[in-house]
C-alpha cells in the first residue's frame, strides 16, 4: 500500500495515538497483504474476530477487495472509532463493527480473521474458540491467524516484551493468558477437519510471528 492510502486511511481516525498506529501498522506489518492474497477474489463475508479498530476491513477495501465485514471485539472504545471511520470512508454498508465478545459468534459463514487474538485467552478458551471458527467457515471458505507461537527464541522473548508495554501503555486492555505452541494450535483445527499449514510471517519486525492457515477439505 502506498503512502498516500496509508495516510488516507489513517486521518479517518480521530485519536493522535491511533492514526500513528495505523500508519506503522499498515507501512510495516506483512499480515494486511498476506490477508489480501488469501482471500483473493472470494466474495465470501469475512468475520473478524478481534478486529480492534476495523484496520483490517479498511485496507481490504482500499486494496479493492469489496466484501461484506463484520468485525468483532471486547473493547468498545475501538469499535466506536473503528464505526466512525468506517463512516467517514463511506464503508457504512459494507463494514460492520459490534462489540462482542469472541465467545458469541454471529451466524455469519465465509472467511474468518482471527488476527492476534489468541493469545490473550486461557489455552482452553484457545482451543474452543478455534473450533467455533472453524463452524463458521463456508465450504470453500477460510481460516487465517496470526499469532505469537512459544518458542525457545530471541524473536519469542522479544514479543513478550512489546506485549508487556501494550498493555502496560492500555492500547490493550488485556493482558496475555497463555502464548500457545504449533501443536496446540494445528490439533482443534485438524480434529475440526480442516487442512492446516503453518508458516513464519516475521516481516521486517522482530516478533515471534506465524500465519497459519486452515481450509476445509
């Protein structure tokens, strides 16, 4: 994404704080594109679950990628300014944004985000909420997170740290539960019989980072 759409995007946004956010996150992280090429031209809903502030569904629709959004989370402060941008941009018939919580998913079947989600449940909260994901997958639909996997790794240890100053600073409101392995991740989504792989998606950041991807058979 180019400059000027990053900075589009970022002045649909009220708060100082959020719009350097969405400017860092949108110039640096590798999950928006990766997102971008999964999906392709599939004009399945997408649920995303965690959405924060609605980032994903505005760099999907900038990227020309139309597509009913619904986007959940637990903090009603970023869906409030994740609505007002979505209104700003003209996107209030495609994106919708609600404050939910990820245990009470929305009969809504297609594509499924879980983006950095995960780690901040308890493992087995992890496992059921894989599972309810995976019942939200249309046939031909998928299944894409993003997430820290523990590692005896540099990487790991450094996204222990930024997440210690995420919440310390209370740009998450949480903080983390449990960091899950490969393991505990590929077996809920397998036994759910979906085709899993795993794979690194560093960037050009530091953290301990995988994309992993799940399609029904």
């Amino acid at each position: 994404m180019d400059r000027r759409s990053r900075k589009r995007i970022a002045n649909l946004y009220d708060n100082l704080l959020q719009r350097g956010y969405v400017r860092g996150k949108l110039a640096g992280d590798p999950v928006y594109a990766a997102t971008a090429a999964l999906l392709g031209e599939s004009s399945l809903p997408l649920l995303d679950i965690g959405c924060g502030i609605g980032l994903l569904g505005q760099y999907l629709n900038a990227q020309g990628h139309v597509r009913r959004y619904l986007g959940l989370d637990h903090d009603p402060r970023k869906i409030t300014a994740g609505r007002l941008a979505a209104q700003r941009a003209g996107l209030d018939d495609v994106m919708n944004l609600q404050h939910a919580d990820a245990a009470e998913l929305p009969p809504v079947y297609g594509n499924v985000a879980l983006l950095d989600v995960l780690h901040y449940l308890p493992a087995r909260r992890q496992s059921a909420l894989l599972q309810s994901a995976a019942r939200h997958l249309a046939p031909r639909g998928c299944l894409i997170i993003r997430n820290v996997l523990r590692e005896e790794s540099w990487r790991f240890h450094a996204t222990r740290i930024e997440e210690f100053f995420l919440h310390a600073s209370g740009w998450i409101s949480v903080a983390p539960q449990h960091y899950p392995s490969a393991n505990e991740l590929r077996a809920p989504l397998e036994n759910a019989g979906l085709d899993v792989r795993i794979e690194p998606l560093h960037g050009h950041t530091p953290f301990n980072s995988y994309l992993i991807v799940a399609r029904p058979h």
